[in-house]
C-alpha cells in the first residue's frame, strides 16, 4: 500500500517539478525579451495582445511564440537522416530537465507522520549526477551541428563541444573545493549545512563558508554560464559569424526545443548557484526548517534566489560583447583552471587547518 | 807411450771413444757445411774435413777392434755407454744407449772403412761441382745416422737411425734436385723406404706392447714366454721393413731409379751401407727370427726370388750404373737367402765382402762415367783399357770377385751361402709343402741359376766397357789421383778378403750361427758336400764368363739375331718385368682416382654443400616470416586472437 | 533477477551491435554513447552509484564527445569503405566467433564455480565516501600513478596533434628558432 | 541465472562484441569505440563481481580502467590525426607501409 503511496507521491513531485522548471523557463524567456528591451532602451515584444491587452509581452512570449513555433513548417536539410534531424533537440533538452530532479527546493514537509523530501530524487552524488546530465546536453549541439549539413553548422557544433569540454573540467574543479568544505555531494545535505550564521552577522552560506568560496563562486558562475552557451560565450550560435551555428537548419517546434533546452539550462544553472552558494532554501537567521509553513517559506524563497540570478544571467547576456573562440579557450586553459586549482589548493588547505 | 799403455789408457777410455765414433762424424757435417760461407774456391775444404772425420771414426773402430779381445771363448767383449733416458712414456723405457759387440764391430768396421775411402773418392769426383759443402755435409751426415744404427742398444735408437739414413738417402739422391728426373727419383727412394719404415714401427709397437721393453737383451730373454703368433707377426712387419731399406722383392723399385744420384753416393750409400741395414737389423734379431719358421722360409723364397729377378734384369741393362744397381739388388737376395737359410754368420760375411767389391766398381764405373764426360751408357764406351788403365784394373778386380772366380773374394762367401742354403734343415727352411724335394735343393738351384748370370752381366759390362773400339765422341781421360788412390786401397780387400775366413771374423759371429755352421777354413775345407757345392759353383761362374767372353767376340752376329727375336717393347727383361707398371696401375692410378673422387664428390658436393644449405635455409626461413608482417594491423589483430583462442582452447581442455 | 537488469541487459546488447554494425561513424558513436548511459544504469542498479555517475559523466560526456569531435573535424566518412579486400573481415568474423564459443563455454563452465555467496550488499552502495577511503587508502599508489599516466598521455597527445609547424629536429634551441623567424621575416619580405 | 551470471555473461557479450568490431571494421575511429565497448564489457564483468564478493576493490579497478581508458582514447585520436594527415584516409588498411 505504502509503496503506491511512495509512488503517487514521487509522481506528484515530478509533475510539480517538471511545472515548475518549464514555466520558470518561459517566464525566463519573456524577463529575457523585455530586460534586452529595457537594457537596449526599447519597448519589446508586445504586438500579441487580446482586447488592447498584452499583460506587458506576457502574452508575446508566452502564446503567440510557441504557437507560432508549432504551426511553422518542419524542414528537414536533404541528405541528412530524419530521425537524427530529430534526435538532436530532445537530446539538447532531456538531460538538462532530469538535472533538475536532484535540485532540493525546500525543506522536508512532515505530512502524517511522513517526511518527504521537497526533492525528486535523493541521490548520494547529487551534484555529479547534475553535471553528468549537463555534459551530455553537449551531445544535442553536436548532432545538430552534424546532420544539418552545412559548413555553419558544422563549425557551430565543433565550437561547441570545444567549448563545453574545457569548461567542464573548470567547473568540476572550481566547485571541488567547495565540495570538500561540505564533505558531502547530497545536495539536500548541503543546503542543510549552510543553515545558521557564521561569526554571527553573515548567513552561513555557501559564498562565506570558507574564505575562498567567492572565488570559487565568481569561477563557477562564469564556467556555467560558458556552458548554458549563452552572452559572451554564445560562439555555437554566433548570429554574426555562423549564422545561427549549430539550430541554423532547425525551425519550428524542434527551435523552439532548442531555445526551450537553453533557458531550462540557465533555470539550472541559477539553481545550481542557489543550491552551492546562497544556501537554497535557506532564510538568514531564520530557522525555515523547523516553522510549520517550512516547507512553502523554503520553496517561495528558492524560487525568488533562482529568479534573480536568471535575470541576472539576461542582464549579463546583453551587456558582455562576444569573445573570440580562441579567447573564449584561452579564458578556460589559462586562466580559470589555474585559478580553480589554486582555489582547490586553499581551500584543501583551509579545510585541513581549521 | 808403449803398446801396453795406449792399451790400458784405451780401456778406461773405451765409453768416450764409443761416444767418439759417432761425434766425429757429426762434427765433421756441420763444419764442411759451415765452409759454405767461404768463397767457391776453398770449399773444398769441406771434402778434407769430412774426410778427416771418417778417418777418425774408422781408426777409433780399428782401436776397438786391437785392444779389446774378440774372440768368443774370452766370452764376447762388449762395451756400452749410456747417454740419456730418452722415452719413459707409461710401461715403456727407452733411453739413448750404445752397445759394441762382435757383429756391431764388424758392421762399423765395414762401413767406416769403405765410407772413408769413398770420401776420398768424393773429393775427386765432386771437384766440378758447385755446392760442395752441402755434398760433404749430408755425406757425413749419413754416416753418423749409420753409426747411430749399428750402435744402437734399443730398436727405438735403431729407428732413429734407419730414418736418418733414409733422409740422407732422398738428400744425396736428389742432390741435383734441379733436374726433375733426380727430384723424383729422389722422392720414391723416400716413399717406398717409408711404406717399409710403417712396416718396422708397426712391428715395433708390436714388440713393445708384447715384451715391454725395445732392448735387443730384453727381447731376447722373453721369446721364450711370447705368443708364437705374436713372433710371426712381429718378424714379417720387421721384415717389411727391411724390405723397403734392402730392397728386395715388392719395394725394389727405388734402387735402380736411385742412380740419379752422383756415383759416390750409390757408391757408399746403395751398395755398400745403407742397403745392408735390413741385413743387419735381421741378423741383430735373429733369436727372435730363429722362433718364426714361417717368416724365415718366406725370407729364403723372398731373397731367391729378388736374386734371380735382379740378375735377369741386369743382363739387358746398357747403364753401367743400372747394370750394378741390379747386381746389388740380386747380391742383397743372397743375403737374404742366407738369412732365410739361418746362416746369418755367412750373411755377414757376404755384406762385407759385397761391401768392399761393389764399392770398388761403382767407384770405377764413376771413373769412366767422369772420363767419358759424365755419359753413362756402355754403347758410347769401347776400348777403355787403353787410356784409362788404372780404372780398368779396378774394374777387373771387381768383376773377378763378383763373379766368384776361384780365390775371389765374391766365390767364397757365395759357396758358403749356397752350402749353407743346400743344408738348410727342412725344419729352419720351414715348409716341405710338397714334401716333392726339399726346400733348400730347389732354392740352391736358383742361388746356382744367378751366380751364373752374375758372372755372365758382369763380363758383358767389362767386354762392352774396356774392350772393343771407343764408341763414344770426344777422348776418354785418366780420372784424377784422389779417386786412383781410393780404388787402389780397395782392390786387395776386394780381391783377398775371402781367404781371411780364418780371420777371427766368422769366430767372433758365432753367437749368431747355427749350430752345425762351419766356421773355420779346416772345417769347411774337410766337409766334402760343401767341397762338392764349391767346384760346381766354380764351374758355373767359369762357364758364364767364357760364354760371354765368346759371345762379344765370336758370336756377335747370334747375339744380335738373339736380341732381335722378341722385340723391345714386349722383352720382359727390358721392361723390368712390368714391375713399375704394376705398381703404376695397381696402386698409384687408384689411390689418385679415390683422392680425386673423395675431393670432388664428399668435399665439395657434401661438405660444402651442407655449409651453404644451412645458410640458404636461414635465410629462406627469414624470407617467409618477413611475410607475416603485412603492415595491415587487421592481419596483426587476427594473430594476436588466434593466439587467445588456441590459449583458452588449450587452458580449456587440460 | 530484478527486470530491470534484464531490460538493461538486452539494452546494451542491441546498443552495441550498433555501435559494431552502423555504416557511419557517428552513428557508432551515438550508439556508443547510448551503451555507455546504459552502462551508468546497470552499475547503479548493481550498487555502484558513484561509479555509474562518474561513468557517464567522464565517459560519456569527455572520451566520446572527443571522438565526436576528431569525426566531424576529419569528415571521417570521406574515406568510406574504398578497398575491396575483405579476407580479414570474414577472417576476423569467424575467429571472433569461435572465441565467442570458447569464452561462453568458459563463462558457463565458471558459472558453476561456486561464486562466493553475495554477503548482502555490505556495499553502502558504492557511495563516493567509501570509494574515496579505498581509493586514498589501498590504492593510493595506484591513484599517483594513474595520475602520472594522464599527463603522459596529456602531454603525448598535444605533441601528437599538434600542427608541426617546425619540424621537431634536435637542436631547437634559441638560436634555431631565431634563425627560423629570420628565415619567415626575409619570405615576407620577398 | 543470478544476477552476476547474467552481468558476467552482459560484460562477455559486449567484450565479444567489441572484438568483433576491432577485428572487422575498416574505419580507425570506429576501431576505438569498439575498443572502448571493450572496456565496458570488462568494467561491467569488474562491477557485478565487486557486488557478488562484496568488495570494493572491483569498483576501484574500474575507476582506473576509465582513467586508463580517456589517456589510450586521447592518444589514440591523436595518433588518428597525424595518420590522417598523412594518408588522407582512415581506413585502417590503407595505412599498411610498415611491411616485410
């Protein structure tokens, strides 16, 4: 009996996360429409609109896109293999979703005598089972580079597998040392941790946790936003060099589970940060966990911390001019895996003292 | 320094002065060959000294044979000296030892005598000659060597000797080696000399592996306890040894072709020494030979034969000197006869004998030879009496002796061999095979046959030499006086020495007679088979003489009707028999056809050809694997799975 | 036999005979990837979580993203197929075969080896602490040297790849590079 | 079947399979996948026996074959390039100089 019920409850979770991440992306994506506006100093997206209203582009970027995107014709480039034409965009969109499943979004809610854990899956690597998942989005880039036939394209897809790998590594690197403070890779754990204060004033957040933590933090933001490929690094689809990179061929539904997979993949990204540096679902010198409405305060109060930093990832996308590909690698080779591994070493160091 | 002195100083002395008849001689070649490095005309200085050098061992000889007594009942005086221990390998002791007893004294007497006499004669006969040292030297060498024979204590000495005669042998036969013909001849008197000489040291080893010691002594006191097989074994290979030296029946080749060498040399060496060695050797051994019947009566058959093969032979021969090497050769078959017959006493007697008067001819046969201009065949010489006189009484002398006319020395020693051949008792001749009549009547009547050709060949060489018209171109001359004096001090020796019987000569040989042998000029004189046995051998010897005297001078025409009958080629007598012939086509064409064949088809088919397969293959196996690599990694791949498979196939099945 | 296994099972079977079978390289690698993933699964199914995480990601996600790269920037497929010699194919298919026999007639005859009996999973489900303790702790040594043998291959693989521009002749030293640019400076100049 | 005899005989098939492909394909890169199958089929065989004996020394072994398996793939790439650079092609059979 309890199992069904461990079942339901599962089922219920994925449904509310799979909500949750997919209207965050969309709601990502009208802040993106009229934030470049705001920042460009322009009006935005705001012709669709019902009786006069156009609830400021909501409605734009919310129905009048992906309908758009679905009625539009389905081209598939010749010579290059239908299915493969479509594998590549559920391959850039699946794993970045399942990320999501490790990410705890609140603390655990005690429903009849029950806890359950405001998390889809309770894995004892969480965090690596995240970036597994994010390496294999590379895959969806690449195919479509592939199959899409042309020169452009092609590039696109090399530039991005290049891309991904190098900043993979700083990724992984960068957050090791954080990781080591933590002692832990279970996410839920973690967030559990950054509870409290440190010497009273600060939030004991993942950023104060050890002195060296802001310079892992500043590595690791930079590294994730290299690999959502977006603002400085969009080189994979670099409008003025490849024309559109690697989706140059991919119109309709199949773009717009291009664009869908990229704003899922900044929704990520920011929960990561939360999750590793601002202390999830953490309040400042208010114990979340242990008050009754826990659980909704935690989850309102993530969802508000992974908000900010997607509008902060839009306002950094339209302000940072492009880099050259072989800048965007020397950034990664030179200068940010020397500086992870100098951060690992402190911190080990750190860790190891105190 | 009276007689009684010099006697008494003699006796302590004896042992130097034994050791001094061999120095002398070796001193003697090593310094007429050091005269080398003086200018051509004084090397003839080396002549004096080596002659000086016989002199002196043959006067130590004669003291010898003064001072010490010889006769038997004083019980045979002997004197030996001990040199050095020379083998002691295992059982065997050899050491270098002389010893001088009755039939060594006689021996180096001989040979002494007649070698310093032929030096002399050398002197004279080389004087044109361009490497003189080198002549004397070896001349001198061979008579140390011969010394080193006869004094030999142990036949391990003695061989030593014998080689050492056969080298000097093949030195002074070739010692125009320019001239081809005398290199070779030079060669087969050396090869034939060695085939006998692996006879002697098989026989050797034989003897010591039986008796355990060399020593003549020794040998003699343990026949008794020897395998008599054993004894037969080691006579015949000792005969075969003296075979080759002596040159008799089946290793006489090398004897006439040895004439190549200068006169003095056939003179010294193929006449009067170094072809009594097997004599001698025979003699020295004769208790061990008295124990092999069968040896001796194949020694009686041999020597018989070889006499009358030789005389037969001698009878064609227009060579002076192939015409005496062939009367030697049939004169050693005397001997031998008279070994055979046991008489080794007479043996000795003949050798001495035969020693002085073929000496003597050969040394004149070199007078003519040098008078004429070196031509040596008698149908260029003729009326030689005249001119060269002195030489042509040598000759006579020679000739009367050999022939065995009454009082000659030759008719002697030849009666007292047919006498003793005669009486030979069946049991020493051996075999009655076929009991038809005894051995010894048959082989006197062959010993009869060649004492009359003997005196006929003698008299057709004197009649074609000395009498008739000279033949040849140019003037006969006078050899000079060296060789004149030599021949003059032989004559007597060669003409008389058979009266001498009564000379101690054949007491002193006693030891080594039969028992019923007569020794002395009344015992021989009494006996009246042995007086009947003289006159017909007398009468034989006469007949051969006249016959021939009237053949030259009467019958001249019968004569030539008589050559002419049987044509040259096919003469039997001319052709010598066919002996080199056989030897030709038996031994030498095959023994080359095998070599040839063992060279070609083993050596180099075989041999090499196995070498280079070896290497073919390797590198033919090297090629094939260097197939393996194809440079494709698939077919690498593949091998390294077929590896795995057959692995875990095996690991799987054991 | 949960069926989960059995599914994966079949899963990876039929994923790798894409990987041996498709024409094109990519789609090898994609199935390659495919196999992988499973892979991931089937060790977190067998209480290797940590090992089935690090597997997709290192794997997955690094060596064939690798290949993924030298294919596309090769075109690999230009050179298909072109020589027609097959003998080490069939060779190779049939001697594969035999080994297949061989190796599962091992596998079934070790089958029956009586495996040691499964002492519960005692594992802790091959959680990253665990791991870490035996990997810095018996095998530390083994961890340098792997370590070690990455930058090795780091190094062999940059050498390797790298466009010789200058040969790699002995005696590059200051002054040979010098002498180069020189050379570069004065073709300029022409 | 246990279910270690079922991943033993998984981790064969793929080892067979792999094999199969080193030995056949023609193309260098697919070459290396199917090495790398390969080397799954092992990390599985190491996997279920590291759960059937309960020990991790099997899971350790397969962490090191990965490592082991990135430095071979890196250098094998590497070697495909300069092959490719000189042959124009990557069929393994074309590269074949090095012969007896």
């Amino acid at each position: 009996m309890n199992e069904l019920i461990g079942l339901a409850v599962v089922l219920l979770k994925a449904v509310l996360v799979l909500g949750a991440v997919l209207n965050l992306a969309l709601f990502v994506i009208w802040v993106e429409r009229k934030g470049s506006a705001l920042i460009q100093n322009r009006i935005g997206a705001n012709r669709a609109a019902i009786f006069g209203f156009d609830f400021a582009g909501l409605l734009n970027t919310l129905v009048a896109d992906p309908v758009k995107a679905l009625t539009k014709e389905d081209f598939v480039p010749p010579g290059s293999s239908r299915f493969l034409h479509a594998l590549a965009p559920f391959l850039a969109v699946f794993p970045v979703i399942i990320a999501f499943a490790v990410v705890p979004f609140g603390p655990p809610l005690r429903v009849a005598g029950q806890e359950i854990r405001l998390q889809l899956a309770d894995l004892n690597a969480g965090i690596l089972f995240m970036f597994a998942f994010l390496s294999l989005a590379v895959y969806g880039t690449v195919l479509a580079g592939w199959v899409s036939q042309n020169k452009f394209s092609l590039l696109g897809g090399l530039r991005a597998s290049a891309q991904m790998i190098s900043y993979e590594i700083t990724m992984g690197i960068s957050i090791a040392g954080v990781l080591a403070a933590y002692q832990s890779l279970d996410l839920h754990h973690i967030v559990e941790l950054q509870s409290g204060t440190v010497a009273g004033v600060l939030p004991r957040w993942g950023i104060f946790y050890t002195p060296f933590n802001w310079l892992a933090f500043i590595l690791f933001f930079v590294a994730v936003m290299a690999e959502t490929k977006r603002a400085p690094f969009d080189l994979p689809e670099a409008e003025s060099e490849i024309v559109a990179g690697y989706f140059t061929e991919y119109s309709g539904i199949k773009f717009l589970l291009f664009w869908l997979g990229e704003f899922a993949e900044i929704v990520v990204a920011s929960a990561m940060v939360t999750v590793l540096f601002f202390g999830g679902w953490q309040v400042p010198y208010v114990e979340v966990a242990s008050s009754a409405l826990g659980p909704l305060i935690g989850a309102l109060v993530f969802g508000l911390k992974v908000a900010f930093f997607c509008v902060l990832q839009v306002v950094v996308r339209w302000s940072l001019p492009r880099f050259r590909y072989d800048q965007l690698l020397g950034l990664s080779w030179k200068l940010m895996l020397p500086l992870a591994l100098l951060n690992l070493l402190a911190t080990s160091a750190y860790i190891v003292w105190s | 320094m009276n007689y009684g002195e010099l006697n008494q100083w003699f006796l302590r002395e004896q042992q130097w002065a034994l050791l001094l008849i061999l120095a002398a001689p070796l001193a003697g070649a090593l310094f007429s060959y050091c005269t080398i490095s003086l200018g051509p005309r004084r090397q003839m200085l080396a002549g004096w000294i080596a002659v000086c050098a016989a002199f002196v061992s043959f006067a130590v000889s004669v003291c010898f044979w003064l001072f010490l007594d010889w006769s038997a009942e004083g019980g045979a005086a002997n004197s030996g000296v001990f040199l050095f221990p020379w083998i002691a390998a295992g059982g065997l002791h050899l050491d270098a030892a002389l010893k001088l007893d009755s039939l060594s004294l006689t021996m180096i007497l001989t040979v002494t005598g007649v070698g310093t006499l032929i030096h002399l004669y050398a002197i004279g006969y080389m004087a044109h000659d361009h490497s003189k040292p080198r002549f004397f030297s070896y001349f001198n060498l061979f008579l140390f060597f011969m010394l080193l024979l006869v004094l030999a204590d142990n036949l391990g000495l003695m061989f030593v000797g014998w080689e050492g005669v056969g080298l000097c042998s093949y030195l002074l036969i070739g010692f125009w080696h320019q001239q081809m013909p005398n290199a070779r001849a030079g060669q087969k008197a050396f090869v034939v000399n060695r085939i006998g000489d692996a006879g002697f040291l098989l026989g050797m080893f034989l003897l010591a592996a039986e008796v355990g010691s060399l020593d003549f002594d020794a040998v003699q006191d343990q026949i008794a306890y020897l395998n008599p097989w054993a004894i037969e074994a080691a006579c015949m290979l000792l005969l075969l040894g003296a075979v080759g030296k002596s040159a008799q029946i089946p290793l006489f080749v090398w004897l006439p072709d040895a004439m190549a060498g200068p006169t003095p040399v056939s003179a010294l060496i193929h006449a009067a020494t170094m072809v009594t060695a097997g004599v001698y050797m025979i003699v020295r051994l004769s208790p061990l030979y008295n124990a092999a019947p069968a040896v001796q009566f194949i020694i009686l058959a041999l020597g018989s034969l070889t006499a009358l093969l030789a005389a037969s032979i001698a009878l064609v021969q227009y060579d002076i000197k192939k015409v005496l090497a062939y009367s030697t050769v049939s004169q050693l078959g005397y001997m031998f006869m008279a070994l055979g017959a046991g008489a080794y006493s007479y043996a000795m007697f003949h050798l001495v004998t035969h020693a002085f008067f073929k000496g003597l001819l050969f040394m004149a046969a070199g007078a003519v030879i040098t008078g004429c201009r070196h031509e040596q065949d008698m149908r260029r010489f003729g009326g030689l009496w005249s001119p060269m006189w002195g030489t042509f009484i040598a000759y006579l002398a020679g000739t009367y002796a050999i022939a065995g006319l009454p009082l000659g020395s030759g008719a002697y020693s030849k009666e007292a061999i047919l006498w003793a051949v005669y009486t030979a008792p069946d049991t020493a001749a051996g075999l009655t095979l076929f009991n038809l009549v005894s051995w010894g009547g048959l082989f006197w009547g062959i010993g009869l046959a060649v004492a009359f050709l003997t005196a006929c060949y003698m008299t057709r060489s004197l009649v074609l030499t000395f009498f008739g018209s000279y033949r040849g171109e140019g003037e006969a001359s006078e050899s000079s006086a060296t060789m004149l004096v030599a021949m003059a001090v032989l004559i007597p020796p060669a003409m008389f020495f058979g009266h001498s019987r009564g000379i101690p000569l054949l007491e002193s040989l006693r030891p080594w007679a039969r028992q019923d042998l007569l020794l002395s000029q009344s015992e021989l004189m009494r006996d009246d088979l042995y007086r009947a046995l003289e006159h017909i051998a007398l009468f034989a010897a006469g007949a051969g003489v006249v016959l021939m005297l009237l053949a030259y001078s009467i019958g001249r025409g019968f004569m030539m009707r008589l050559g002419n009958c049987i044509p040259e080629r096919i003469n039997p007598l001319c052709c010598k028999w066919w002996v080199d012939e056989l030897y030709e086509y038996l031994i030498v064409r095959p023994l080359a056809f095998t070599a040839r064949v063992l060279f070609f088809a083993v050596d180099r088919k075989l041999i090499d050809r196995s070498i280079d397969l070896s290497a073919e293959i390797a590198g033919a196996s090297g090629q094939m694997l260097g197939l393996l690599h194809t440079g494709r990694i698939g077919h690498y791949l593949l091998i390294m799975l077929a590896g795995l498979f057959f692995g875990a196939a095996f690991w799987l099945v054991f | 036999m949960e069926a989960a296994i059995v599914i994966l099972g079949v899963l990876i079977t039929v994923c790798a005979c894409g990987v041996v079978f498709s024409r094109q390289s990519l789609h090898s690698a994609l199935w390659l990837v495919a196999v992988l993933f499973l892979a991931g699964a089937y060790f977190a199914v067998l209480d290797a979580g940590f090992l089935a995480v690090v597997q997709v990601l290192i794997y997955a996600g690094a060596i064939v993203i690798l290949m993924v790269f030298v294919i596309m920037l090769l075109g690999a497929d230009a050179g298909a197929v072109k020589s027609v010699f097959r003998l080490p194919a069939y060779l190779g298919g049939a001697l594969g075969g035999m080994l297949a026999g061989v190796l599962i007639v091992f596998a079934l005859s070790g089958a029956k080896v009586e495996l040691a009996p499964v002492k519960g999973s005692g594992l802790g489900g091959g959680t990253a602490e665990e791991l870490g303790r035996e990997l810095f702790g018996r095998y530390l040594f083994a961890f340098e040297t792997i370590g070690v043998l990455l930058f090795a291959a780091l190094l062999g693989a940059v050498i390797l790849a790298a466009e010789q521009k200058r040969p790699l002749t002995p005696g590059r030293g200051l002054r040979a590079v010098q002498e180069v640019r020189k050379a570069e400076i004065k073709e300029n100049v022409d | 079947m246990t279910v270690t005899a079922f991943s033993l005989a998984v981790g064969l098939v793929l080892f067979l399979l792999g094999a199969l492909g080193v030995l056949v394909r023609r193309n260098v890169l697919i070459v290396l996948m199917c090495l790398e199958l390969m080397l799954n089929g092992a990390n599985l065989s190491f996997v279920a026996l590291a759960q059937a004996f309960g020990d991790l020394a099997g899971q350790v072994f397969v962490f090191f074959i990965l490592a082991i398996a990135a430095a071979e793939a890196a250098v094998g790439l590497a070697i495909v390039l300069c092959v490719f650079r000189n042959y124009r092609t990557v069929d393994v059979n074309e590269a074949a100089s090095l012969h007896g």
